[in-house]
C-alpha cells in the first residue's frame, strides 16, 4: 500500500519529563493541540521502573546506559511502562480532546521485536526492531480511525515473549516504516533541554542545525558528545530512509516550529 | 448505526485461572482457536495486584469481595492488570496467530466509567459503566478490522482519572452495548468450575438451565447461593437488554457447546 499523501508527526517523550507529573500534563495539553492531521506519541520510562524494582528488591543493572532486563525486571517495566505510564497518558490525552490508544508493541501486531542476542552482553529480554519489524498497513488503519497511537516501549517477538525496547529505536523505527511505505514523516524527540547543545552546562548552545555536510566536523571539533550520538545516529537512520525532519527540543517547545535542533539530509 | 449480521462471542476469563500460567496458557489455545467471526476478550486480576501490593506494603482492604482503591492501589492494579497480565495475554495471543489488541477501557475512549460515590461506602477509585459507557461504535470498527479486542478491567472517567471496574460488569456492558447496536451477541462467563453448581462442594452438581422461569425457585429452594447472585443478576441485565446466549462454563470446556450452566430467558 501507498500513503504518499499522509503527513505524519512522530513524537517521542523523555523519561525526565514523564518523572514530573505537572511537566508531562503540560506536554500532554501541547502534544494534544498540536494540529497535525496524524499524529504518534511515542513514550520513554523515566524512574519510576528502578524504584519500583528498588522497593521489591529487584537489583537494577544498567551497561551503558541500557537496562539489564532480567525475569523480574521484564515483568517490572511492563507493568509500570504499558501499564501505568501508557495508560495515565492515554487516559490524560483522551480527557484533553486527543483520541488516544495505548498500545505495546504486541497490540495488534503492530510491532515486532527480535530477542536480542546474549552475546557480547547478555541484556536478557531486551528487544531490537527489524527493518520489517513495523506493520506499517495496520498502523495507518488506526491513523485513518482518526486514533492517536501512543507507544511505550515494550514489544514482543514472534512467540509472544515480552521485551524491553528503546523508546528512540521505536520512535525512529515507526518514522522509518511509515515514511518507507510513502508517507511524509516528521519525527520529533523532546525531552528536557533546548536541544542538542554545544556545551552541556549552558542551557543557551543549543546547536540549530546538524546536517550530513557538518556533522563529521562537529564531531572532530568534539561539538558532538558521545552522549548524543545514540540520538543522532537514530535520526540520521530515519532521514536515509526516508523521513523529511528530525528535530531534537524541549517538551515546552512542542508547538513553536523554530526551536531546537533540526538534523538534515542537507542544509 | 447497525449491526444486525454481526455476530460476536464476549468471553471473560477469570481472575483464579490467570494465576495459573499453565492454565491461562491453556485456555488462550482455546480462545485462540474458537472459530467466531468476531470474539472480545475481557479479563479479571486474579491474586497478582494482591501479591504485589503486599511486597509494597499497601494494605489489600475488600468490602463484599470489592477491592477499596485508594491513590496507591489505583497505581498498583494500573500495572498489573492493564500492563502484565494484559500485554502477556495479548503476546499469548499473537504468537497463537490471533490478531489480539489489549485495551483498557481509556483506549480509544472505548469504556468510559463514572466513578463510584463515596457512600454508603467509599471504594475510592472505582468506577461503574453507566449506560452509554461503551462505545459500539468505535469498538465493532475494531472489530471489522479483523482484530480480537482484550479488556483488562481498568477503565477512565471523562476526566481523564483511572479506575478500577468488575471485569464481569465489564464483560456484561460490552455484551450489552453490542446487542444493543443490533449485533447478535454470545456472553460466556469462564472460571475453574464447571458451571455454577447446586452445591458448591460438588463439581458434578453443575445446574444445567436457568431461566427467568426457575430462576426465583432455584432461589427459595436455596439451589442459587449468594456467591452466585452477582453472575446471574450480570446475566440477566445482558439478557435483558438482547444478549442471545449467556453461559457460565469451565476455561476448560470452551470449545464445547454442551457443557456449563445456560442462562436464558425462555427455556
């Protein structure tokens, strides 16, 4: 199927923002106004699965930066991510006027994620996203109802075991699936910055531009941390694929078009 | 709108036999493999959110087999019901080539509740389903995509607030709005027994027929017992209002018409 002229806005929200009860509502109210014909929430954890784990004893174990997702942790982080976060979200978007779903990865099939491999690191039931990995036909369904799709980032795998996804991968996933099947993807990280910054003690250096052209350059000049190179990796992944924009900004920027980092194919 | 050729088979499946993972396993093959055009599953708690709520030191109170549910339980039950046992069901499901998708009632604005009074008895965040709580509308097109819908029994208020609903009152409004939409609608009511029994000590007591007719009598004679009465009195309100067909059967007898106990207008 062709969906050349669907335009959709993917929005991936960060765990920090979702820590604050009052900064996600103010998020919700923007993300729910926001006048895109399409639209996709895309959600990350936040802190509440490590105190969760910490209160039932569960140790918690993170190798860069990724969680170690063992028995107990899968079942931690689906109950506090599909449960808990996706459903407060879905019930906040919907009293806001926005048609909202909840979904996993499992719902519907939409997405299907591949156990990740022990080795070199064991991460246990973590999963990643093939390329073929998004039911990009079904997912459009749902946007054609006039639905709001709001993920968080547990999947599964073709025999129904749970995984722990990264929320980014999925937001660039879905992007990459919905453009590749021919739609006009926007894809918009917030989280609790201005954007990606120069220097990450000054609030005010916020990079306006990364293109294919001046990143190699940025990052020699070591403009670009190692800290933002997940984030950039995935929206370079997206725009070769396809997706039109990719811009990294702050939660309180959602609706003004002018701030953040924008990351380009070209300048 | 109309659905007069459609028909639909609601099942619940209770909380007893999801805590059994071998048992629920059982019973999604057989979910999975019920012929119906159109099936919606709804499911109970079962002892987890109790389980769980004791690790982290929430006190469980019930009144009359109610669980009160005050800000933390709201949370824990959030969890449990909507992210683990839902999202483990529906992966269930997928990976048995059912095209499942788990709902709270907040999804899509499907079940809206409206929550309970704070007398005689606060049960703090609960919720009941008035009248046009469920929307027929939007769950057959659900349903017309070819999708298997899978309630847990969390639901919203149009204010955007949680709560926590009966999974049978669940099961008997879906019921209910459907046929009242003008679908022909089956409801079978599952758990460990083999139906409802004339004396609760013997499993082979299971009575066979009730109707409005014997309904009254079976209760003078003492046959229908009190723990009964909330199952009958869902049966009937969904008869009442055009459900076809309500049984009360074992998870294990699914798949087979002849089995658990009737419950019907006319003999």
């Amino acid at each position: 199927m062709n969906y050349r002229n669907m335009e959709v806005t993917v929005v991936k929200i960060g765990g920090n923002v979702i820590d604050n009860p009052d900064d996600l509502t103010l998020f919700l109210k923007k993300f729910a106004a926001l006048p895109a014909a399409n639209k996709i929430l895309i959600h990350g954890g936040g802190k509440l699965a490590t105190k969760l784990a910490a209160k039932l004893d569960v140790p918690t174990k993170m190798i860069d930066g990724r969680r170690v997702t063992d028995s107990q942790t899968i079942e931690i982080v689906t109950m506090v991510y599909a449960g808990l976060i996706n459903k407060s979200i879905t019930a906040q978007l919907q009293s806001s006027g926005c048609d909202a779903v909840g979904f996993s990865g499992a719902d519907a099939g939409i997405i299907t994620a591949v156990k990740r491999l022990p080795y070199p690191v064991d991460f246990g039931f973590v999963g990643d996203i093939p390329d073929d990995g998004v039911n990009s036909t079904r997912l459009t369904a749902f946007l054609n109802m006039g639905l709001v799709p709001v993920f968080c980032s547990i999947t599964a795998d073709k025999q129904g075991v749970l995984l722990n996804c990264n929320a980014d991968t999925i937001a660039q996933s879905v992007a990459t699936a919905l453009s590749s099947a021919g739609a006009r993807v926007k894809l918009i990280y917030c989280f609790e910055k201005q954007g990606l910054l120069a220097d990450v003690n000054d609030d005010n250096s916020v990079i306006p531009l990364i293109t294919a052209d001046n990143c190699e350059k940025l990052k020699a000049e070591g403009v670009i941390s190692a800290g933002m190179l997940p984030k950039i990796d995935n929206a370079f992944k997206a725009l070769n694929t396809g997706v039109e924009e990719v811009i990294v900004k702050s939660y309180l920027d959602l609706d003004d078009n002018d701030k953040g980092t924008r990351i380009s194919r070209k300048s």
